[in-house]
C-alpha cells in the first residue's frame, strides 16, 4: 500500500511538472516592433502582436520572427552605362518597413536579398536612361522614380519603400578630369562675355553722355548766339537811336551835338588802332589840344552852314548867334 502511494505521488509530480512544462511551451513573448507568425500543422494560421501569447504546443509553432520596424538596407555600388555611353559607379541606400508579416514571410523567400536586387535593377534601369548630366545634377528625380518603382514591385511582399537614396555617382577619372577642363573653359567663356559686356554697357554709357554733352553743348551755343544777337540787337537800337538823335540835333543846329558825335568816332578809331595786334607802338605827330582845333575847325564850318540867312537862298537862318565851339 504504501509502495503503492508512493509510486501515485512520483506519478502526480510527474504529471504536474509536465503540465507546467507543456504551459510554458503554449507562452510566446513577443518583443516590441515584432511580429511572430503561427503554423498549425505547416499551415499559417496567426501571427502574434509585441506581448505576451498563447499557442498549442505540439500543434502550433512559430514560423517567422518578422521585424516590424523601418530597416536600412545598402545598395552595393555597381557600374551603370548612362544614355551617352558613360561608365559610372553608383551605390545607394533603401529604408523599408514591413507592413503584413505574413506576406513578408510567405511571399518571397530572402526579403532582404530580394529587395536589394530590386533595386539594383531598377537602379540601372533608371540611369541608363539618363545622361551623364542629368544623373549628376538630377539626384532628386532619380530618387523618385526609384522611390515609385521600387514600392510599387514590392507591394505584394507585405512591406513598404519609404525612402531611396543615391548616395555616390562616380565617373572614370578621365571623364572627371574633362568635365573639369569643361566647366574651366565655361567659366572663362563666361567671364569673356561678361567682361565684353560690361565694354559694351560702358560705351554705350559713354556714348549716351557724350551725346547729352553734345546737346547741351549746342543748347548752350544756341542760347549765347541768342543772347549775342538780342545784344547786337538792342546795341544797334542803341546805335540808331543815337544817331536819330544826333541827327535830329545837327538838323536843329545844334552844333554841340555835331562836335560830340565827331570825338566819340574819332576817339573809337583811335582806340581800335592801339588795340590792333600788329601795332606795338603808334606815333602820330599831334598833341592833345590838336584833336580840340580840329573839333573847332567842324563847328566853325557848321556855323558858316547853319548861319546863312534863310532868305532867297531857302536855307534858314538862326534866331541867335551861333556859339563857337573851342
């Protein structure tokens, strides 16, 4: 009896530890931005969320241990021929998130491999229908249309492309060294012109100042041949009006009139004849009381005119006695 118990009790705690092996067996923990896909008999049946699960053991199994979080995949460098023939190295890098564990697991087999084929592939595809210009300055545009056809073919793989970046684009060093020698030559082709430019702008500048010289210039002449005119003008108005004057005085027998009038040119002849360039030294044998005698002489010769008697003769006679000028 008591071997009996004894053999029932090993057989209790044999059955009890066994439940407690088979419990921990059916208990999954799941770790955060995982995703655990269940097999039934080989047969996908579940996938377990970041936590704790249960499943049948013996019966389920897990299958796939699938990283839900954005991973970062290189793209190994590799040599593309551009549109024009030019043999360069590119590599880049591909971030992706899985979105259905159970078509990443299922689905394809390698993801990574896959994907990084893909987009080698693509890769290719996309430069090589580009030239060697538009791949170096168009980084952008190739992103995008790597970007769309990448995600777009990995659709059915539960996952999703959220970026593709090109890292390096290399050219032979021969082409390197061309490309040099021909952003040199641009560069000087445009400082030639810039410089031909700016001659240009500043002739024309030139140009447009001597021509606003030119017009105010003959504006200035214009306005003083004016101004000459209006004087000679009012100078021969001054004249006529003198000698109107003048006339009218001798007509009248004023013979002081007559004696002024006769100094004024005189003298006015005198003084240009000093004035002249080629007359240095002027000798005239006379003195000054000379130019006076002969002032009188004038008046004496209009007296005997005017002092006729206007009798049968018509000419008049004056009221008074003419005065002689001395």
């Amino acid at each position: 009896m008591d071997f009996f118990l004894s053999g029932f009790a090993i057989f209790v705690v044999v059955l009890v530890l066994l439940a407690i092996v088979i419990v921990f067996m059916g208990v999954t923990i799941v770790p955060q931005g995982y995703q655990y896909t269940i097999e039934r008999f080989g047969r996908y049946t579940r996938s377990l969320h970041p936590g704790l699960g249960l499943i049948l053991p013996f019966i389920d199994r897990i299958g796939g241990r699938i990283n839900m979080m954005e991973q970062v995949l290189d793209i190994p460098t590799q040599e593309v021929i551009s549109r024009d023939n030019a043999m360069v190295q590119v590599d880049g890098v591909l971030f992706y998130q899985v979105l259905d564990a159970a078509k990443s697991a299922y689905e394809v087999r390698d993801l990574e491999r896959a994907i990084q084929n893909l987009a080698q592939t693509n890769l290719r595809t996309v430069l090589g229908s580009m030239d060697l210009d538009e791949a170096l300055s168009q980084r952008d545009a190739i992103n995008v249309r790597l970007l769309n056809v990448i995600d777009q073919a990995s659709t059915p793989w539960g996952l999703k492309v959220t970026r593709v970046e090109i890292k390096d684009i290399t050219p032979p060093l021969d082409l390197v060294e061309a490309m040099g020698r021909q952003m040199k030559a641009e560069r000087l082709k445009r400082a030639v012109i810039l410089e031909a430019e700016g001659v240009r702008q500043s002739e024309i500048l030139k140009a447009e100042g001597e021509k606003k010289a030119a017009i105010l210039e003959a504006e200035g002449r214009r306005e003083a041949a004016f101004r000459d005119a209006e004087a000679r003008e009012r100078l021969a108005e001054a004249e006529a009006k003198a000698t109107h004057d003048v006339s009218e005085a001798i007509a009248a027998g004023d013979i002081q009139s007559i004696n002024y009038f006769i100094a004024q040119k005189y003298t006015e002849a005198m003084k240009e004849i000093g004035m002249a360039r080629n007359s240095k030294v002027v000798l005239m044998p006379m003195e000054a009381s000379a130019l006076i005698g002969s002032l009188g002489g004038i008046g004496a010769i209009a007296k005997e005119v005017f002092g006729k008697d206007s009798d049968g003769n018509g000419s008049r006679r004056s009221s008074g006695s003419v005065p002689t000028v001395e």
